[in-house]
C-alpha cells in the first residue's frame, strides 16, 4: 500500500495508473495439500465466509477495466469501493523512503 502511493505520485502525468487492493478472503485450491482434518476443520469456514473465486476476482477486475476511476490512482479497493487508510499508510516521507530501498535492494541505484 505504502509502495503504491509512491508509485501513483511518480506516474503523475504519464497515463498510468496503479491500485492497491485487496480481493478477499477466497475459497480456492491453495489449501489443497494440506491435511485432511484441516481440510474438514475449515471447510465449514471457507463454505460461509470466503468468496468464491469470481466473486474474489471482481476488485482487481473493476481497478483494471472500470472507465473514470483513473484520478483516483494511488488508493486502496476493497469489495470494487474505494476505502481510507490510516495515516501511516499514506506518509510521503514514509513511501518515499520505502522506495529508494527498494531501489538499492533491487540493485537499480
């Protein structure tokens, strides 16, 4: 979230937008190595609380292909909504800081 609000400030002006978004928790195949007690415990779980995977996948497909929501690049989705952040997750100093070690980690400075 902090590296995405970086990255909207650096896109200013280029016609590139980025989101941060968070798709859910989804009932999918990850699990599927896991034991079969656990697999019978969270069932039950997964069956009433989780999304399914359409239903998981419709934020990152609404951030992608949904027409005017371009000024609003460098926010955070959750359920195709845009929703606040607390303060610490919007600190330029913060992100700024965040980005230029990601630089030097990645070997880019």
């Amino acid at each position: 979230v902090l590296f995405n609000h970086e990255l909207a400030k650096r896109l200013q002006g280029t016609r590139v937008t980025c989101y941060a978004l968070h798709p859910g928790a989804i009932s999918s195949e990850l699990g599927r190595n896991t034991s079969s007690l656990l697999h019978v415990l969270l069932k039950p779980v997964t069956v009433l609380f989780f999304k399914n995977t359409v239903q998981g996948c419709q934020t990152t497909l609404h951030c992608a292909l949904q027409e005017g929501i371009e000024p609003l690049s460098g926010r955070y989705f959750s359920n195709c909504t845009v929703r606040e952040l607390f303060a610490k997750a919007k600190d330029d100093a913060a992100a700024k800081k965040l980005w230029e070690i990601s630089e030097r980690l990645c070997g880019l400075v």
